[in-house]
C-alpha cells in the first residue's frame, strides 16, 4: 500500500534510467519497466557532460524524485565508482573494472574462451576470410556503434585500414 501511494505522488520514481532515450536498449528497459506498474524517469544527454557534472546532475533528479534504483543505460563504470554517493539507492551494476573488463569486447571474447564457451571462428586478417558477411567488432563502444556487417571484401578492409591493430576483431556472422 506504502509503496503504491509512493508512486502515485508526481514527485517519486521507482527508477531512474540513464540515457534510456538515446538508445533502442534503453528504450526497451524502459518499455519493459512501464509494462510490470514502474514509475520510471529518465536523465537524458549525460553521457556529454564530464564526469564531475555528470554525477551531479543525477545526484540532483535522484534527489528530486526520491528514486529508489538507477540504471545506467551507457557508462556503468562511472556510476559503480560513485555508488557509495547514492546511500539507499540501488545501482545494479558490478564493479569498475569487471564492467571495464567485460566491456572490451576483445577481452571479452577471450575470457569467454578460456572458459569454455563456445565463440564464432576468428579470422586473424582479411585474408583469412573466404565467405562474407563476417562481424567487425571494434574492442569498445556502445550501443552497436563498434559492429559492423561487411558484405565484402573492399568493406571489411576498410574497417580494419581505419582501425589501430589490435583493437578490432573478425569474426563469423
């Protein structure tokens, strides 16, 4: 009963999503919330703002609307890094460097491996490539902004001409 008349109050989120409009995964979570009886807000256009400003600004709408969970659509390691400034708050979120780790996708794909979990076949270069489409995944980004479908040859050498060595990798569809 507490918890519904909470809600009901315009000045109260059950939880607050961050960027949740920038993206379709955001916008999914929030969908999804809304549809199990969640009063869900958003903070938008944070990710632009440095770290310090960043924080402060969803300090301020957590504040505000007496929020009980964040979620970090983009960018979870710098909410884990200031969890401890959000008392009574819930940030689902892992910490730093397991989001840091997990979040390079090179990284990623490795520990997976030596786990034993099962991976697409690698390529090491184009001209190990005999069959397109193949997934180009630089080792960061968000959002699917890092990965690519080259259909063909000229594509992909492309993508690995405008990428450092190291920091991509190619993979089967």
């Amino acid at each position: 009963m507490f918890s519904r008349m909470r809600r009901e109050c315009s000045t109260y989120s059950d939880v607050l999503i961050v960027d949740a409009g920038e993206s379709a995964v955001g916008r999914l979570i929030e969908g999804s919330l809304r549809r199990k009886g969640l009063r869900v807000s958003s903070c938008e256009n944070v990710r632009r703002l440095n770290e310090k400003d960043f924080i402060a600004q969803i300090k301020e709408q957590a504040a505000r609307e007496r929020v009980g969970t964040i979620i970090p659509v983009f960018h979870p390691e710098l909410l884990s890094r200031h969890r401890d400034e959000f008392p009574g708050v819930i940030i689902p979120v892992d910490s730093e460097d397991r989001i840091v780790m997990l979040d390079d996708k090179l990284r990623a794909c490795a520990l997976a491996s030596s786990l034993g979990i099962r991976q697409p076949g690698m390529f090491p270069d184009v001209d190990s490539v005999h069959s397109y489409p193949v997934v180009f995944k630089r080792s960061s980004g968000h959002g699917g902004d890092s990965v690519y479908f080259p259909k063909l040859r000229k594509s992909l050498e492309h993508l690995v001409g405008s990428s450092k060595p190291g920091t991509y990798l190619i993979s089967e569809e």
